[in-house]
C-alpha cells in the first residue's frame, strides 16, 4: 500500500472508532438508562439486558461473531475486518461507558444514571437515537459497520438499491415488536419505534449529505492544465465536450467534471489557480453511478 492508501484507511478507522463512541454513548447514556428498546443486534442485547440483567456487550458480541462468519464471503475480508475492529471497539465503548457512568453515581449503585432526570423519556430517545443514527452513519461512510443487522443491511445493499437506512428499519419493525412481551407498556413500545424512526432518518440524512455529488461544467482556456491536475490532485477524472461560443462564434473547450459535495471549494481553487477567467457552472447530481461512484446494480 501507497502512502495516500495508508492515510485513508487510518482516516477510516478514526471515523469508525468516534462513530463507534457516538453509538456506545447514546445507547449507555439516554436509551438503557430508561429502559427503551431499539432494531439491531444492539436492541436484542438490550432485551436480554432488561429481562435478564446480562450486560448488553456480551450478548452483542456473542450475536456478532455468528453473524460475522457468515458475511466474509458475501461482503469481502477488508468489510469484516473493519466490521471485526467495530465490534470488538463497540463492545470496549459498551462497557467502559457503563463502568464510568456507574462509578460517577456513587459506590454501590447498580443502575445507570438518567442524566436527564425523572420522566425525560422522550427527550432521552431523541437525543440517544441522534446520537446512535450519527455513529452508525459515521461507521457506514467508512466501509464499517456496528455489525448485527448492519451487516444483514449491507449484505442486502450490496445487490440491490435499497437504501441502509430503510433496510435496518425493515429488520428492526420486528425487533422492536418482540420487546412488548418483557415490558407489557405500549407507552415504552412507542417510544422504541420513535428511537427506530429518529436513528434511521439521521442515518440517512448524513450519509446522503456526505455523499451528494455535484457537477461541474467549466468553461476554460486551459483545459488540459485543468483536466490533468484535476487527475493528480483530486483524484478524479473530467470529459472534455468540443464547443462554440455563440456571442464570439469562436471554438471553446468545455470540461465536465463530478465529484463529491465536499471537493467542490477545492476544484474551485484549483481552477481559480490555472485560469481566473474560467466560466463555471454548478449543480447538484441527484444520482451518480459508475466508476468512483455508486455502483449499478
């Protein structure tokens, strides 16, 4: 591997590992401390927890492991290895987190302290769904996941167009549904699906705002200059378009380039650089499939 290669995937890991505590954080902080259930491995774990006070880490890395030998093959080594490394980091953040809160209310005590007082409920599933929909976004972007039924959406995703956010809500409709038998309150099971909703709506809502593509027509003197640092510097690629200035009658050269949302102020800088009177026309490309992009399935 490369330099560039290294520096991606230890930016990677980085992201995987904050989102992870984002996660770990929301779960331990606002969602086991009253008692509200969610979808994924997560939210099994925490059934067990409520209804046979096992610690929500040991049951969820369990889970993961039979889940895991099962997506090598579908999902490809360096997936599971990042999947691996979540799961054994989500497991650590799931009991420090508890360690910490617990130590922090006093010797003796065995429950979770609830941060936000007595009958903050809603606000707790709120604020811990956001947290949780940022962290599972988060380990998504990076070629990671939190494992459980992460894995069965990206399995899932792999083949068809089916968004992860709405895949994970599909398989969590029936988790949470399994929780009314252990709490008998359909208060707490509202509560759950309004975790459920939150979490997959920040989710979603992240992942498209980070991978929102734009496109770029340039209009320039320079193209090749352009074309070529565009390919060096940015790593992506531009389709040069022949045309003819109407007002001039005169041959121009039309560049077309698509990159992300978040290279957009870096290719205006580099053309700024190479031709300050280049012409430059951008919009948002609401789908964008191919090499360097989304893959068609």
């Amino acid at each position: 591997m490369n330099l560039t290669n290294w520096k991606h995937e230890v930016q990677d890991y980085f992201f995987i590992t904050l989102g992870l505590f984002f996660y770990a954080l929301g779960w331990t902080a606002f969602l086991l401390p009253y008692e509200i259930s969610s979808g994924g491995l997560t939210g099994v774990s925490a059934l067990v927890f409520y209804a046979t006070g096992l610690e929500i880490q040991n049951t969820y890395l369990v889970l993961n492991a039979i889940l895991l030998l099962i997506a090598i093959k579908i999902l490809g080594i360096k997936f599971c290895i990042k999947t691996i490394y979540a799961v054994i980091t989500l497991t650590f953040f799931l009991w420090a987190l508890q360690r910490i809160f617990l130590s922090a209310s006093g010797e003796g005590v065995t429950q979770l302290p609830r941060f936000l007082g007595e009958g903050q409920d809603f606000m707790a599933v709120i604020i811990g769904a956001s947290l949780c929909g940022m962290g599972l976004a988060q380990a998504f972007l990076h070629q990671g996941s939190t494992g459980g039924t992460d894995i069965i959406a990206a399995m899932v995703n792999k083949y068809k167009n089916i968004s992860l956010g709405r895949m994970l809500l599909y398989l969590d409709l029936v988790i949470i549904c399994a929780s009314y038998p252990i709490f008998h309150d359909w208060r707490r099971l509202v509560f759950s699906f309004v975790e459920m909703f939150v979490c997959n709506m920040v989710l979603d809502y992240v992942m498209n705002y980070v991978q929102q593509s734009i496109q770029f027509f340039i209009i320039t003197k320079h193209p090749k200059d352009i074309s070529d640092a565009i390919i060096r510097e940015m790593d992506r690629s531009a389709t040069l378009i022949p045309g003819t200035g109407c007002y001039t009658g005169q041959p121009v050269s039309v560049l077309m380039v698509v990159t992300k949302k978040n290279q957009s102020v870096a290719l205006f800088r580099l053309v700024k650089a190479i031709d300050p009177t280049a012409f430059i026309s951008q919009t948002k490309a609401t789908g964008v499939y191919g090499e360097g992009f989304a893959k068609l399935k």
